[in-house]
C-alpha cells in the first residue's frame, strides 16, 4: 500500500510538473508575441509630425534612381527597385512603421528639390550629394555614405589618366548634380554633353558621341560593371561627395528621426549589411561608415544670385 502510494504521489507530481512547465512555456510565447506588438506599437511620434502623419497614412513616397546599378535600379523582371539606397530607405520607413508600404517614386537628379518642395516625396534617397546650395531648398539628414568623383572611359582608353586630361574633351555628366559643377570647375574647357541620367551618358560613350564619363565612383563602378567589360573606371577621385536623405527645409523634427535611425543602423550593422549585399556585390568593398552631421537649419551660407537661378532651374 505505500508502495502504491509512492506511485501515485509520483505520477502526481510529475503531471504536474509538466503542467507548470507548459504553462511556463505559454508564458514565454505570449511575453514574446506581446514584446514583437509592443514594439511595433510602440513607436508614437509628435502630433503634426512627418512620422505621425506618414504612420496613419500607411504610405510613403520616397524619391530614389531607377538606372543606377548597386543604388537604385528597377529591375525589369520583377518590376521592383533594388540597390543601397532602396535598402537605406526601407530601414528608416521600418523604424518609423513595419507596415507603411513604400512607394518608390523615379527621381532624376534635376527633378530631387522640386519633388521635396511640392510634395510629389516625403523624402529622397537618391545618390543626393548635400552641399550649401542646396541646403537653401531643401534639409538633409545623413550622409550614410560618402563618394567620390572620379571618371569612366572606354576600356582601350590611354589618354585620359586625370582630371586635366579633361581639357578640351567631350565629356558626359547629368544635369544638375554637383559632378556638372565639379567638372565645369575643375576642367573649364572640356566640352560637356548633360542628359537627365548616367544610363544615357553611358550610350553616349558606346557610340562615340562623348570620351568619357564622370559622377561618383560608386555610380561609375556600377556602370561599368553592367558594360561587360567595355568600360574602365580612371581611378583618379578628385572631390568627396556626402550623400544625404532629402526632405523639406526646416522638418527638422523628421530631419533629426531620420538622423537617429542612421546612427542606429550604422551602429548594430544593418548599413553594412545593406552595402554588402548591394554595392559589395558590384565588387565594392564596405567603408566605414560616416559620421552625421546635424547642423541647424538655416546655417548654410547663402549663394550668389547666379548659384540660386542655377539650382531652381535644375
């Protein structure tokens, strides 16, 4: 008989100790699903803000390139738009809600200030060098990425070794962008073609109508990477170019989120992880990441009046 009631008392404590062990197990499901809702719920932002208005909506618009191998480029099977500056991109909208779907919006380098003041975008992660010029029409938080200009010719090409080697030479650049005003200074007489996006001037060069390319080296390095070994990369970097995140002048409170979340990502290593799988693909290795800088809106040094006629019509 107490043997039987060992038995019993045994069974008994062992039921129920898979009980609470299941019931622990429960616990720890549901702590979880309620950390994940928090989460996602947690983000609140100020009323009237940017975050806030763009969180209820459950949309954004973010302006980016649509033919620019490793930063953005839509790819013509699937439809989407692919490459670092689409992933920068999604990491912000993710900090702000994980369900605000994206829509991304073309924006060529001519059309990034107006898309920001009328509305057409909410932000622009477009290859979007920040300068003072621009800084009078619209704000820039970042840079998450630091370029430099360089030159792309043709693979057979000998004579072009520099910057100077541009004097006199039919060369290629887009309209607006600060690689136009990078080379019209540091190479007066070379004859400029300007187009609306790099993919044209790199037609241009195949067919012989120019000699040679320049914007940044991570946009060349993609052009030259899809050419098949027809073009070369000059390697022979003469300015630096911060790229920024584009958004209307004096949203600080959006500038400053934004701001937060690149700090974020460049610290627990999704920035890396983006440039790995996008530009590190195109052969690139990944930099340190930058350091951002918040400056106050309204600190820019106003340009000439031929600077400011300059940046409107572009």
């Amino acid at each position: 008989m107490r043997n039987l009631n060992r038995r019993i008392a045994g069974v008994l404590a062992l039921t129920l100790g898979v009980a609470v062990f299941a019931g622990a197990c429960g616990d720890d499901d549901k702590t979880t699903a309620d950390k994940k809702t928090t989460s996602t719920a947690a983000a609140s932002f100020p009323s009237g803000s940017t975050m806030a208005r763009i969180k209820a909506a459950g949309t954004i618009k973010v302006g980016v390139k649509f033919d620019q191998p490793g930063f953005g480029l839509k790819n013509p099977t699937t439809g989407s738009v692919e490459g670092f500056d689409v992933e920068i991109a999604k990491n912000i909208v993710e900090a702000i809600d994980p369900a605000v779907k994206i829509e991304f919006v073309e924006s060529i380098s001519k059309n990034r200030e107006p898309f920001i003041q009328d509305g057409t975008v909410d932000m622009v992660v477009a290859t979007y060098t920040i300068n003072d010029t621009r800084k009078q029409v619209v704000d820039f938080a970042g840079p998450y990425f630091v370029a430099k200009q360089d030159i792309m010719v043709k693979k057979d090409n000998t004579t072009i070794k520099s910057v100077s080697d541009l004097a006199g030479k039919k060369v290629c650049t887009v309209t607006g962008s600060t690689s136009e005003k990078n080379l019209k200074a540091k190479a007066p007489t070379a004859q400029v073609t300007l187009f609306g996006t790099y993919s044209q001037c790199a037609e241009a060069m195949t067919d012989g109508r120019v000699e040679a390319v320049t914007t940044d080296n991570t946009i060349l390095a993609g052009l030259v990477q899809s050419s098949g070994g027809a073009f070369k990369l000059v390697e022979a970097p003469f300015s630096d170019e911060p790229y920024g995140i584009g958004v209307k002048l004096a949203d600080d409170v959006f500038r400053e989120f934004i701001n937060d979340q690149l700090e974020a990502i460049f610290k627990n290593g999704d920035w890396a992880d983006a440039f790995d799988k996008t530009l590190g693909a195109i052969g690139l290795k990944t930099p340190t990441s930058p350091k951002v800088d918040r400056y106050k809106t309204g600190t820019a040094p106003a340009p000439s009046t031929t600077t400011t006629s300059t940046t409107i019509a572009s």
